[in-house]
C-alpha cells in the first residue's frame, strides 16, 4: 500500500499509468474537434478543389484540459484510493500489535477485532510483516510460544480466531517474551487496550514506546467493563443480610458522567427471579444493586449478571452457600420477659444474617418448607410430633438440638446417642476441675478448620453414654475428650446434638464467633452441603470470556476446597462451578480481582484513539461521480461545437435534468448500506442510542431469524440496524422499534422518510416493552407509555389503532393464535384496521408493549437469553409464532384471508 499522509492506495501500480497523461494531451490537441455541417448552396462550387497544405485542425487547450483531468479521475479511481481518519503505519519494518484478551476486553470484543484485522490489513497491502502480542496467558499448560514475526495476512487469521479469557491479562509475562524477541521491532506498534491496569501497563508501554513509535486504541470511558462482584454483607463466608434483599456491587472504571446498568438475577433453567437497576455516579466506580430476594427465591437462584454485557466480569455464579435456609426455631419454654435468659435468644442472633427464622410450634413449622428445625432444651411435645418430625428427618431434614435441664432429666428418641441421666458440672462448688475449653476439631469433622478461641469454655454439660459407634459419631469434644457435638445419620437426614445450652447458662460458646462459625456449618450440611476440607473439588462446568458456562476443558484442574473461597481464577482454576452435581462450589472472577483502576499516564508522545465505525472511507464513488459530471460537461461541450444546443433546447435541458436526477443515485450505488440492504432480505430494527436496548433488539431479531429460516420458506439474511435520520428504510419490510424514554422525537425529514416508508407499504412494530411492569392501557401500556409513544412519533401520520380482533389475518397468516405473547403476556396489541384493497390488507402500525425481542433473543449459542413470564418457555414458543405470523402477514397480506372465503368462491362460481 502506497500511504500520502492519511491517503493510501491500495493498487498504487496504477498510478504510473499517470505518467502517460502527456501523451494523452497530445492526443486531444492533435485531433481536431468534430466538423460542423452549415447548409450552404454555393459550397457546391468548391467541390473537386484541394489545398495546397493539409493540417489538421487542433482542440481547445481548455477542453483537452477537461479531458487529460477527466481521465486523471479515472486512473486515481482505478488505484482504490482510501482516506484512513487515523494516522497510517510507521516505517516499513516490523508491526508490533499487542491486543489485550484478558476479561475485560470481552465487552466490546467484536470492535476489538475488527480494529486489529483492519491495522493487519492495512500491513498486508504495504507488505509488512507483523509481531501479534496478546496479553491474557494462554489456557494450557503448556508455555507461550516464543514470539515472531509473520506475514500480516496470517497474523489476521489468528486475531480472527482469538477468543477473550475469563482471566485477568498478565502485560509483565507478555513484556518477557517482547525482550526474548530474536530483532527488536525497528518501527511501530500498537497497544489495543482494555483499559484495566494490572500493574505492568506502564512498563508494557515504555517498552513499546522506546522501540518506536506507539499509538494506544481503547474503548472510550462510558465503555469501559464493569465487573460484578458480592457485597461485603452477601460474600459467601461472611454472612448476608438478614433484609429480605441481595445487595451486590458493580464496579467500574470512574465515569465522566452517569452510567446506568441492570443487573438481574436468574435460576437455572432462565427463569428470571430479579432485575434492578443500578446507576454508577459521575466521578464514582461503583454502585449497588438491591435485588428482592425472599428466601423462596433466593434457594432457586443460580446466576446474577448485568444485563446485555457478555463478559466473565459481568456474571456472579452461586451456589449453596448463598442460599437463606429456612430455618425452624421451636417455641422456648422460658415464657419469662428476661431476653438474655431465653434459650433461644443467642441462637436466633447467630442465625439470622445467613437463614431465614421461622419461629412456632413443631407441628406448624413442619407444615412449611424447612432446612432445620431447632429445640433449645426442648423436644416434641407429643408421640405423634416426634413420628412426624423422624419421618422429616428420613426425607432429608435436620434436627438441631441444645441441652439443657429439662434435656439431662427427659429423654426421646430424636437424639444421636444415648445420655446419662443428670449432667455434669464443671468448676462448681464440690469440683476441683475449671470450665473446660474445646480441643481442635478433627480433620474429618464438619467444623474442621476453624479456630478454637482460648477463651470459649464449657461449664456444664449432658454426657454420653460410652457406645462403641460414639467416636464416629462426635463432631466436637472438649480438652479432656468427652462429646461436645454429636451428631447421627438417620435416612436422608441428620439429628444434632450439641451438649450445652444455647444460651450463656452453661457456656460462653454462644457468646462467641466460633457459635456462628459452627451453626453456619451445621445449617449447610442440612442441604447436603458440608465443607470439604482440602480435598479436591474436579471441575464442572466453567465459564468463557463472554460469561457463557460451557465444559470444562482437559486442561481445567480440580481445586482444593479450603482454597476456593479465595482462590484467583487462572488458566488451571477458570471461573466457574466445582466438586459434584450434589454439592458445586461457584469460583468468580471478582474472588482474584480487586478494585479496577484505569491505565495511567502513558508515556510522551503516545497517541491515545478509541474505536472508530468505519476506519477508511472508499474515495473511489465520488472519483467516479466527478469523472462523469466532467463526461457530461464534455458531452454538453461538444453539443455546442457542433451547434447542436440551438437546435435542440428541449432534448438538451431534459438530459440535463436526468443527469442531476441519476448523479445523486449514482453517488449512492456503491453505498455499502444499501448494497447490503438489498442483497437479502432483512428485517430491521431501529437505532435508539441505548446499546443495551439496541442488543437485545439485534439478539431478538437473529432468533425470529433463526427460527423462520428453520420452520417456513421465507430465508432472511441478518437482521440490520437503521437510523431514521440518515438511512432509507424503503428496503425493509418490517421495522422494529423498541421505544424507549432516551430517545428523541424525529426530526421533520426523518418524519418525512417514516412517512412515505409507511405509505408505500412498509410496516413498524412499536415495541413500547413494559406490559410486565406497567398496568394496561391505551395501546397497551401504560400513560406514561402512551405519552412516550405520541412524543416519539411526533411528525408521524399514525393512523387510527383498534385491538386485533379474534379473526383477523394476524392470527392465522402461519400458525393458529388466540394470543401474541413475548417476554410479558398482559398487554394488548394494537392495529390499523385497513381495507384488503388497500397495500394488499397489511397494517403499517403494530403497537403492543409485550417485549416481543425480549423473549425472541438467543446468546451466540442459539441459547434463550432471557426468562419469559408468567408462562415460562411455552410463552416463548408462542412468542416465535407471533414472530413467524407477523413476518408471513407482512410479506404475503391478506393470502391467508382469501383462503378463509375459498368455499363461498367455489360456491359462487358453481353458480
């Protein structure tokens, strides 16, 4: 490639056919311009003479000019010239591309992409050779290899098959392996950024800069990635909020101004469970979201991510440590109103910010979803209450019980072993012993792990009978080696005893941190969830760089169970889920990564871009279009020598006004929208600014896609996006518009273009989206979406809308309906009613507000993106056929209801 400034040529051999345009001038000045014919009778009697010299006749100078510059535009247009707004490579040596593959380049991954296959190519027309650097380590085992420089077509090739990793970029290893280079590079790089500093940014950078120079492309601040990560009152391990809300944190790069993000919550199969909006404050770096989240819920809950950002940051992953179990405290038999003394008082504080208390008798509290049922110094209160709490037990519940006086003297059979009638008292009155302290808890013990505080002591305690089984069942024992926690397997579930009270009357243990430690545990155990320990947890499924689960690979290794609450994702341990289908343990990226902080200050002279749509512009359409105007201008000229304008004004203006009619057109005809748009058939979405809305717009439409390719005849291309100020929407058959309260009204020449695609033939889908929200209303919504609506289609001729009606062409064009659901099902969908003479029976306005692309949208896997509600994915089977009937009622019209009338037609013409 041949480079002027920001001009390059991408066949520049062309230009040396400019030096033949002497030649060419020569050429136009030696032949003479073309006789004029006068009618002249007495012409006749010059016949039969010829001159003594013959020479010939030569061109204007002013219109062989014309024609040497008219054929000038004609070679640069046959070079390919390309104006690149960016500055062009450097030198002709060696390009160096760094390209970030770390997590937080997965936001805008596609961009990235793009921008380095395009500088690639840019290499590859100048014959450079390119060193491609990524940053992230790479998922095996095995070492990097060594870096080297290949031709820029192939480096192409690998940045087209790169992927982002779901771990954090590591710029001082990819520093190494730059050094270990064979030939430092002599001329140029380029560093695309994710932004994210990792402490070896700035050395990445001097390097860079000091082998030439350096230009750093990144996302602009307002796109910088966000990660998701739990609060510190919701971090598993720590104890959450005893609210009936999950509060979780969105961090990010400091924002110039307000950044406003959703963040959702759903269970396993997609349902959808919460969403709550979230706004990052100018100049701040993060925010919370508060997610309702009763219990009920909260127990189905498997993922929390934001919305419409595909990266491993965005995603928290859950398990059953997150979980708020139902817990059943028994009715206290100290009816007394000293709090302090009640059995129960310490017990309920220690599990409340991790469990949900439901407080009653036994026989109430079973009646209800349950994880364990607790009796401080009580038990049930009848035979029949203790059968029915064994056969609870059986199928899988938990049996929490404190001593206590009433415990040492009254026995059942809802206990581990068997006790001793009466206690025993240490440090008492007749006793030479002290309170006894815990000794260490054995490694094969639930509580294994946590530290025994010197201070916790027992006092007093029930003991247990000497059986051969009693060293296998004990959880906990003091110093001198008898029970303090025993506990026995019975059917699915266990029945736990711990051997003092659980108020401060026999011990301090409930005073301390070690009684929620131990509770906490317990009460996990009682979804089948224990602590493992250091034993391995083997990988499940883990996630990519765009947040997606998928298999973990052969390379993914199993971690130790003390670690994966603290462990940093890495290539050996990727985010994800680990151990076994009964008990999976989730490991997120925020768990390795701290407080996000930007690249700083580069060094002197390194030019800071962000990512551009269109890095080049063809100058080739408007070389062509000067090159025919100068045609014309030649052609009008030539007209006028031969003294043909005179003679003909009327056939001369007219080929003129065809001329100004067909050049603008001709402008356009190279335009790669239009090229595009008319190409296949598209369905289309409209443009409103929101890039979220705008994603699931695109997601939405490439499932109808998918799905009418796959059921019916009709093959559509993928799914565009338009902008009604700039783009003609003539080409596009239906038009879905999601409105949303950023957008602006259109201007009067948008007006005008929406218009005229309504009145010759085109169709809008108003999407307003918030049946599930708002209470219905006019066209469906709400007022507040009615006023949305009237002040976006401000200019637009919206006819008169009525309610589809049970038989119209809408509900039978494919498959039969009686209602259009999409991600909500409350709203009512509007129509213009129209005549079947008229645009062939199809409306021009559709309005509902049931989020049609909500419950459409598929992930890059063909996967459902979002939950749909009430019906779940019955609704969404629904909404794909409204999708199939809207696309077939707009390209077919009023067929399917000429087939209604079929009898009555062959009626008639038996007639």
């Amino acid at each position: 490639m041949l480079a002027l400034g920001s001009l390059a040529f991408a066949t520049p051999w062309l230009l040396a056919a400019l030096a033949g345009l002497p030649v060419i001038w020569w050429l136009l000045r030696v032949t003479p311009p073309a006789p004029r014919r006068i009618a002249f009778p007495a012409i006749r009697l010059l016949v039969g003479l010829r001159p003594r010299a013959e020479t010939p006749g030569r061109a204007p100078w002013w219109l062989s000019l014309l024609r040497t510059v008219l054929a000038a535009l004609v070679l640069l247009a046959l070079a390919h010239p390309l104006l690149t707004p960016r500055e062009q490579l450097a030198g002709n040596g060696a390009l160096v591309l760094v390209v970030d593959d770390g997590w937080a380049a997965a936001r805008d991954w596609a961009r990235r992409q793009q921008a380095a296959a395009e500088l690639l190519a840019e290499a590859e027309r100048e014959g450079r050779v390119a060193v491609l650097v990524t940053t992230a380590p790479l998922a095996s085992d095995e070492p990097a290899p060594p870096l080297a420089a290949t031709r820029a077509a192939d480096a192409r090739v690998a940045v087209q098959s790169l992927q982002p990793k779901p771990w954090a970029a590591d710029r001082n290893a990819a520093l190494v392996r730059l050094k270990a280079l064979p030939v430092a590079p002599a001329t140029g790089s380029i560093w695309i950024a994710d932004g994210v500093d990792d402490g070896g940014a700035r050395a990445l950078a001097d390097y860079l800069a000091d082998q030439g120079t350096l230009r750093y492309v990144a996302a602009e601040p307002g796109d910088a990635p966000r990660l998701l990560a739990p609060d510190d009152a919701t971090k598993p391990g720590t104890g959450q909020s005893a609210a009936k809300d999950l509060p979780v944190l969105v961090e990010s790069l400091p924002v110039p101004g307000p950044r406003q993000v959703t963040v959702r919550a759903s269970a396993e199969d997609g349902a959808l469970l919460a969403r709550e909006p979230a706004t990052i404050e100018p100049g701040e770096s993060r925010a919370v979201a508060h997610l309702p989240m009763p219990a009920e819920l909260r127990n189905r809950m498997s993922r929390i991510e934001i919305e419409g950002e595909e990266s491993a940051g965005a995603v928290l992953l859950t398990d059953d440590r997150w979980r708020r179990r139902p817990v059943g405290i028994a009715a206290a038999a100290n009816g007394s109103g000293q709090p302090l003394l009640s059995e129960n008082y310490y017990l309920e504080r220690a599990l409340a910010p991790f469990t949900e208390l439901r407080r009653g008798s036994a026989t109430d509290l079973l009646k209800r979803q349950l994880a364990v049922l607790t009796f401080a110094d009580s038990g049930p209160d009848s035979p029949q209450e203790e059968l029915a709490i064994g056969k609870w037990v059986d199928d899988g519940g938990m049996v929490l019980r404190f001593a206590g006086p009433r415990l040492a003297e009254q026995q059942d059979h809802l206990l581990p072993v068997r006790l001793r009638r009466g206690g025993r008292t240490i440090g008492g009155a007749l006793s030479w012993e002290k309170p006894a302290r815990l000794a260490a808890f054995a490694p094969d013990s639930p509580f294994a792990g946590l530290a025994v505080p010197s201070d916790v002591t027992v006092s007093r305690q029930v003991l247990a009978e000497p059986d051969l089984d009693l060293a296998g069942k004990t959880w906990a024992r003091l110093a001198d080696g008898t029970p303090l926690v025993t506990a026995e397997k019975r059917g699915k579930g266990w029945v736990v005893l711990v051997h003092t009270t659980a108020n401060a009357e026999w011990s301090n243990l409930s005073l301390s941190g070690l009684f929620v430690e131990m509770l906490r545990r317990i009460v996990a155990m009682s979804e089948g969830i224990s602590e493992t320990g250091e034993s391995a947890l083997p990988p499940l499924e883990i996630l990519d760089g765009f947040g997606r689960l998928q298999r973990a690979p052969p390379t993914v290794r199993p971690i130790p169970g003390n670690e994966i609450a603290t462990a940093a994702p890495s290539p050996r341990h990727p985010p994800g889920f680990y151990g076994t289908a009964d008990m999976r343990r989730a490991l997120n990226l925020s768990t390795g990564i701290g407080a996000l902080k930007p690249i700083g200050e580069l060094p002197a002279g390194v030019a800071r871009e962000s990512f551009v749509a269109s890095p080049e512009t063809d100058l080739r359409p408007p070389l062509l279009v000067a090159a025919l105007l100068l045609a014309l201008v030649d052609l009008l000229i030539a007209y006028g020598l031969r003294g043909l304008l005179r003679r003909r004004p009327a056939q001369i203006a007219a080929g003129l006004l065809l001329a100004a009619v067909l050049v603008p057109g001709v402008a356009r005809a190279d335009d790669a929208f239009v090229t595009r748009a008319t190409s296949d058939l598209h369905l289309a979405y409209v443009r409103t600014g929101n890039s979220d809305v705008d994603a699931v717009s695109r997601a939405g439409l490439d499932g109808l896609m998918a799905m009418l390719n796959r059921r019916t005849a009709v093959e559509t291309a993928d799914p565009m996006a338009v902008d009604i100020e700039s783009d003609d929407l003539i080409f596009f058959p239906l038009l879905y518009w999601p409105v949303t309260a950023e957008q602006s009204p259109p201007s009067a020449g948008a007006a005008e273009r929406i218009n005229r695609y309504l009145e010759t033939g085109g169709t809008i889908l108003f999407d307003t989206r918030d049946s599930g929200e708002q209470t219905p209303g006019a066209y469906g919504t709400a007022g507040f979406s009615q006023s949305m609506l009237r002040r976006l289609a401000q200019g637009v001729k919206i006819p008169p809308l009525m309610p589809v009606s049970p038989d119209h062409v809408l509900s039978k064009s494919f498959y039969l309906m009686h209602e259009f659901p999409g991600r909500w099902n409350s709203g009512q969908v509007w129509i213009e009613p129209v005549e079947d003479r008229v645009n062939d029976g199809v409306s021009s306005v559709i309005v509902g507000g049931n989020d049609w692309a909500g419950a459409w949208a598929v992930d890059g896997q063909g996967r459902p993106a979002y939950a749909v509600v009430p019906g779940g994915e019955p609704q969404r089977e629904q909404a794909f056929r409204f999708g199939v009937n809207l696309v077939m009622y707009v390209l077919t019209g009023n067929y399917k209801s000429d087939q209604v009338h079929v009898p009555a037609i062959l009626e008639r013409l038996g007639q």
